[in-house]
C-alpha cells in the first residue's frame, strides 16, 4: 500500500508522513521532492524553471519508483508530497491505481490563517514562497480528485495520523512518548527537513 500524503504548504504533510512511519513497523517514508532537487542541481541554468514538477522527468521518475518499490517492498510506503495539478496528479498516482497498486490518497487541509501560522512556527514568513502558493494549493487541492480531504485546523499530528490510520485499516503501536519528546522529535524533524534554496 502506498499511503500519499497531500496539502498545502505548512499543512503537516511532512510530520504527519514521519509520525506514521513510527508507529508503523516497516513503513517507509519517499520523497518525491528529492528528485526534484536532484534535476534542478544536475542541469544547465537555461534549462531551469521556477517549479521540477513540470519535468516530465519527474513524474516518470516518481512513477517509477513507486511502482518498483509497492512491488518489491511489503511495508507501506508513505508519500508527503504536496501535488496539485491534475495531470500530473494522473501521471503518477493516476498510472499506479491502473497498475492495481493501492494508492491511499489524503488532502490535509486548513485555513489560510491556520497554514500562515504553522509555516511561521518553522520560519517562513508572510512572503515567503511557500505562504505565496497557499491560495493555489488550497482551491485546488478541494477538487474531489484529490480526496479524502481531512480538516486539520483543530487537529493535531497524532489526531491526523490516527485518521489516516483508522482510514486504512492499520492499527498503530501505542505512542507513549512524554510532551517533550514529542517536541524534541517534531523538531528534529523540521531540521532534517530545512531546505536551502540555491
């Protein structure tokens, strides 16, 4: 089973994607974005854009990898990746659902205020780019293609996993970390995750 996990910028995908690795024995978070990173450093500058999805490239890429890895790994394999563009939605998740590959598929949504707030608390401004994408994101991401959509403006990491758990039949290991090694793992996250842009 693969288990994609969509949204906006700030919505959680990426804390979400890592908790249920966690409580998930033999689960497997890919990174579709790391691609994406590996086109943009590996070519000429003319050749360049603002946005890697729009490499054909990198949705083969993705395809590919995903369909190699549903069939040769029997754990889950969890995707944060936020995709709001049709085609190329079909052109990865829309081919593996062809292949008979189970794609779990979860839209986290939140407000604007909300996802404003959460991409300060990991130090992104007013301005930065990701907060600039979130009108975007959000109107796109309420089409009915990219269901099941889950409200998260008062939900917690542990409360969306569970959904999504309980969503997909898996049962989790308990979580019987104290609150502050849930805030020591969070962070460790967020600084595994930082992105320099060039």
């Amino acid at each position: 089973m693969i288990i994609w996990i969509n949204g906006a910028f700030g919505s959680g995908k990426t804390n979400t994607a890592y908790e249920l690795k966690r409580r998930m024995p033999h689960a497997f978070v890919y990174d579709p974005e790391e691609v994406g990173f590996f086109i943009r450093d590996n070519i000429p500058k003319e050749l360049k854009n603002g946005d890697f999805q729009e490499f054909p490239m990198w949705r083969d890429f993705n395809y590919e990898m995903l369909k190699y890895m549903s069939n040769s790994y029997s754990g889950v394999i969890i995707v944060p990746m936020t995709i709001t563009d049709s085609q190329y939605f079909n052109e990865i998740v829309g081919r593996l659902r062809l292949d008979r590959i189970e794609v779990k598929h979860f839209s986290l949504m939140a407000s604007k205020e909300t996802l404003i707030k959460r991409l300060r608390k990991r130090g992104d401004g007013v301005n930065s780019w990701p907060a600039q994408q979130i009108e975007r994101c959000v109107t796109e991401l309420k089409q009915p293609l990219f269901g099941e959509h889950i409200s998260t403006d008062e939900m917690n990491i542990s409360q969306v996993v569970e959904h999504i758990a309980n969503a997909c039949g898996i049962t989790l290991t308990p979580d019987n970390r104290s609150w502050l090694i849930r805030k020591k793992d969070a962070f460790m996250i967020w600084l595994k995750h930082i992105r320099l842009f060039a």
